[in-house]
C-alpha cells in the first residue's frame, strides 16, 4: 500500500511540474512576462561592480568545460583511490 501511495504522489507532482512548466511556457511565448524579466534585469544591474564582475568571471571559467572535464578527472581519480583503499583494508 504504501508503494501505491508512492507512486501515485510522485505521478502527482509529475502532473502538477508538466502544468506549471507548460503555463511558463505560454507566458514567454505569449511575451506576458517581459516587463517581469526587464524589472529583474535592471534590479540585477545595479548591483554591478568591478570587483563582482570579476569574481563572477572566476565563476564562468570554473564552470566552462575544460575546467569541469579536469575537475571531473581529478574527482574521478581521489574516488577511485579511495574506494580502492577502503576496500583493501
């Protein structure tokens, strides 16, 4: 019973994530939502300085894909070195 449960809120949410995201969808589409995204945009703006510009461009090189591929093989290789000693003893 409680698996049935389970699936049925899950299914439930499925449901209700598919309705919002649809809604948000026709809002774009239908330009509804412009002056929100401009009032967000200028509130945004107006926290920008040079310092945070460069902090945020730390960030995006972070966050570009030679930098996620080697994060990505240095995480990988620390794993498996670990799971390897944690096995051996």
């Amino acid at each position: 019973m409680k698996l049935k449960f389970q699936f049925t809120l899950a299914f439930i949410l499925s449901l209700l994530s598919l309705i919002c995201f649809s809604g948000m969808a026709l809002l774009i589409n239908g330009s509804k939502i412009v002056a929100f995204d401009r009032s967000i945009i200028s509130l945004i703006q107006g926290f920008e300085t040079p310092g945070l510009t460069t902090i945020m461009k730390c960030f995006t090189f972070i966050g570009s894909t030679p930098s996620v591929a080697v994060i990505s093989l240095f995480s990988l290789f620390f794993l498996s070195l670990v799971c390897f000693f944690s096995i051996k003893y």
